[in-house]
C-alpha cells in the first residue's frame, strides 16, 4: 500500500514541478516572443513594399492586410499573407502589390519546411524575384510565365498558386486602379 | 579515470548512430545539411546533459515502477523550456534550430541514457556519459550530413566546393539518401571495429 502512495506522490510532484517550470518559462518568454513575432511580421512588410518604412495593419471584410507608409504618410503599397501545401509542409508567404500600378512589389518566404538544395530554394531571390513587377492580370502558370526551380515543380507551383489564390481575393477588394 | 571512460564511451564503442543505432529517425531527417547536423546535434547534447543530470539526483526518490513515465516529463519540460527561452531570446540561433528542438522529445537517445545509465549512477558519471553521447551522436550526424550536403548539392556548411561540372546527385539528400549514406557509414565502422579487434588478438 505505502509503495503505491509513494507512487502516486512522486508522480504528482514531478508533474506538479513541471508544470510550475513550464508556467513560468511561458510567463516570461512570451512578451519577448509576441514582439519577436511582430518584428519579424513588419520586416517582411517593408521589405515587400519598397519605399515603405512604416505598416499599417488593416481588418476588410475579414481579411488582414497591411498597408506600407513611408516617412510622410504617403501610401506606398500593400501587402498580404498566402500560404499554399509544398512539398513536406505548409509555405507562408508575405506578397507585396501595388493597387494603383495592379503589379506584385515583392514577395517573401515567411516558413517553409521544403527539401534543402531543391524546393528550399523557393526562399531564394532568382526565385522570388521574378514575381516582381508581375501583372494581376498574368496567368501565373509555372513553365509559362513563372520559371520553375529545376527538380522542385511542386514547391515552385505551391508558391505560385497561393500567390495567385491569394492576389484573387485582394484585387477583389482593392481593384487595379482604385484607392486604397 | 572512470569519467573518461564514461566520456570516451559514447563517442566510440557505444556511438548512438553508429554502434547502438538509437535516435536514427531524428539524424536521418536532419541530415541534408553540414548546418543542420551540428544544430541538431548541440541541442540534443544540451537537453541530454540537463536530463540526466536531474534524472541521476532523482534516482533515489523516484519509484521503479512510474520511472518512465518521471522520465519523460523531464524530458519535455527540458525541451519546452529550452524552445521557449531560445524563440524569446535568440531569434536568430531559433530561425536555424528551431525546427529540432521539439524533436529532441522523441529522440530515443535521451530516455535510452536516462533509464541505462543515469538512474543507476551519480550525477557527475551521468554529466560525463551525456556529454559523450551527446558529442557522439554530434560527430555521427554532421558526418553524415556533410557526405549528403557534398553528393547531393555539391557544397559543405553552404559553401560551394564542387564547381559548377559537378551534377548533384539529388537522391543523396533525399530520405533514401539517407539510408544509403548512413548503411555504409556503419559498415565502414564495423570494419574499422573488426580490424583493431583482430590485431589487438594478435591475428
């Protein structure tokens, strides 16, 4: 009987201790965690929208987009999350479109858990670069208008897709032309 | 003396990769770069020597019976804390290991040394069989991952070695590649192994 209690105390006190430990490290990493976050959310704003040195986050119709300011005020561009299913996991973007010109400013992988040396090189600029200056109105089809990553077609066109997928429903909200 | 021992004893004669063959779902997954191999493998030598460590000053209280379940609480909360501190406080060191980190919870490696060595001996011998296996199975990845880096995009630590006549053999850092390079890398071992043991016999 003893040795049973015993039992049931030590597990208790060891989960008990775990979870005060884990509690706390949660309490206090957080913050900085949150900030880390943000930080690395609004870098990739402005590094998709050039000119911009400020964001602006904005809530349309359910949808999150920031919208990038430079030291005036002046509205630069805008830009928005995609994400689309890669090869091994899920690829979040941060693309940069200019509503006025209704051109693609940047693009940005966020995270991605694609295969090193070959899908990987989505995060790399020869690929993402490309999409620069790219029209809402082009047909974003890889081997046509987008150049695939030789022996990574299902990561290229992941991106492609969830760039595509996504400017869809932006340009629906901020047409070519239109304010924003 | 006996805490070399101890020491020597994971990097060598019980390597986790090579001898034992434990924690090869981890070292065969991380594998595709020289980067990722050192990454993984100080990360699991860190939570490694923290857990035995407090595994060996726990031996005493913890009851038989519920010591792996004990074990493995250790183990997590360790991993969680180090994943949290690492994400808040060094982002960049995070951007890189980030993605080993909780799988340090499933390496076997950790609970295989808690429950064969660190409950049945003092911390200081335990502290010395963890920075050993931790170091071991360190050497073993990143030489695996340095020979798939190599084949399969002709460079190391991501610098370009092989020109540019060189066509990488894809498969390498693909999984197969995986087995391929880690299968003959035991074999050489094994060899190397054999061939001491036979002139040690004086044959």
């Amino acid at each position: 009987m003893n040795q049973y209690v015993k039992m049931i105390v030590v597990l208790l006190v060891i989960s008990c201790a775990s979870g005060a430990v884990l509690a706390l490290s949660y309490a206090v990493t957080n913050p900085k965690i949150q900030q880390q976050e943000l930080q690395k959310l609004q870098e990739s704003v402005l590094k998709v929208i050039p000119g911009a040195t400020k964001m602006e986050e904005v809530q349309k119709d359910g949808i999150t987009v920031y919208i990038g300011l430079d030291d005036q005020g002046n509205k630069k561009g805008i830009a928005f999350p995609a994400s689309g299913s890669g090869f091994n996991g899920v690829i979040e973007l941060m693309v940069g479109y200019n509503p006025t010109e209704g051109k693609l400013t940047g693009v940005e992988v966020l995270s991605m858990s694609e295969t090193p040396g070959l899908g990987a090189k989505i995060t790399e600029e020869s690929f993402t670069g490309q999409f620069n200056g790219k029209s809402v109105k082009d047909q974003f089809i890889v081997k046509q208008d987008v150049q695939a990553i030789s022996g990574a077609t299902i990561s290229s066109t992941a991106v492609t897709k969830a760039i595509k997928a996504s400017l869809d429903e932006i340009v629906k909200l901020y047409p070519v032309g239109g304010d924003f | 003396m006996q805490l070399i021992k101890d020491f020597v004893n994971g990097i060598w004669n019980e390597n986790p990769i090579f001898r034992i063959v434990i924690g090869i779902c981890s070292a065969l997954a991380v594998t595709t770069s020289a980067n990722n191999g050192i990454a993984m493998g100080m990360a699991l030598t860190f939570v490694l020597t923290c857990s035995s460590i407090l595994i060996s000053l726990l031996r005493n209280i913890i009851p038989s019976k519920v010591r792996i379940p004990c074990y493995v609480i250790v183990i997590a909360t360790f991993t969680t804390v180090v994943d949290l501190f690492m994400k808040g406080y060094f982002p960049a060191l995070y951007n890189v290991m980030g993605i080993f980190i909780p799988l340090i919870v499933v390496n076997c490696i950790v609970l295989a040394r808690a429950e064969a060595f660190a409950s049945k001996v003092g911390p200081l011998r335990a502290t010395a069989d963890a920075l050993g296996m931790g170091l071991g199975y360190t050497w073993a990845i990143t030489l695996i991952s340095i020979i798939r880096e190599i084949m399969g995009t002709g460079s190391v630590f991501g610098y370009k070695i092989l020109g540019a006549g060189f066509t990488p053999w894809v498969i390498a850092i693909l999984p197969p590649g995986a087995f391929i390079v880690m299968g003959i890398l035991v074999g050489l071992m094994n060899l190397i192994t054999r061939k001491t043991a036979n002139s040690a016999d004086g044959h």
